[in-house]
C-alpha cells in the first residue's frame, strides 16, 4: 500500500512538472510579432510573424500574392491558396521568409484576419 501511494504521488509531480516545462517553452518559443522592416536577408528561411495593412491582392489559379504594409515598410506574402481578403484589411501573417527575384517576401503558413 505504501509503495502505491509513493508511486501515485511520485506519478503526479512528474505529471504537473512535465505541464510546466511546457508551458514555459511555448513561452519561451513563440514567434514574436516584428515591424517589417526587422526582415532582412540575415533573416532567409526563418520564421516570422508581421502585422500589417494589406495595399494590394494579385490573385492566380491556386495562389496568391499580397502585398502587406506596417508602419515601417511593405512586402509581398505568398499564399498557397486564393483567400477571401479585401485591400484595407489588417492581417497577422506567421511565415517562413524567402527571396523571389531578388525581393523579400513571406512565405505563409497561418494568416489571422484582425478586423
């Protein structure tokens, strides 16, 4: 009877230190927002979170581009799949950045309409 209490209790502080680690590193580890232009090519294949305005929607079949700006700067984001955005919305992209044609953009993984 011993040796099960010992065990539970034992069981239990490695189960909430294991919750707390975690919650520390998905602290620790999450992507802050950063003004655009922070992105430079020192930045190439690194993931990245912007807010912005969105100023212009090129649309493709099964792709489009959209070009975000902050207070800072603007760039170009590259979407996988044609989305229902409007110029003037303000987005929150989460994406890995890459050069196309010499110019900067983001590539995206998770967009967030903010209004």
């Amino acid at each position: 009877m011993k040796n099960k209490t010992f065990l539970l209790k034992y069981s239990f502080i490695i189960t909430i230190s294991t919750i707390f680690l975690l919650l520390t590193l998905s602290i620790l580890l999450s992507i802050k927002t950063v003004n655009i232009n922070h992105i430079d090519e020192t930045k190439l294949e690194k993931k990245v979170q912007i807010k912005g305005n969105i100023i212009n929607i090129k649309s493709y079949e099964g792709f489009e581009i959209i070009k975000i700006r902050d207070n800072t700067r603007e760039i170009d984001v590259f979407v996988n799949s044609n989305l229902n955005l409007k110029i003037n919305q303000t987005i929150q992209v989460l994406g890995k950045i890459q050069e196309y044609n010499n110019n900067l953009q983001i590539r995206a993984d998770k967009i967030n309409l903010l209004n």
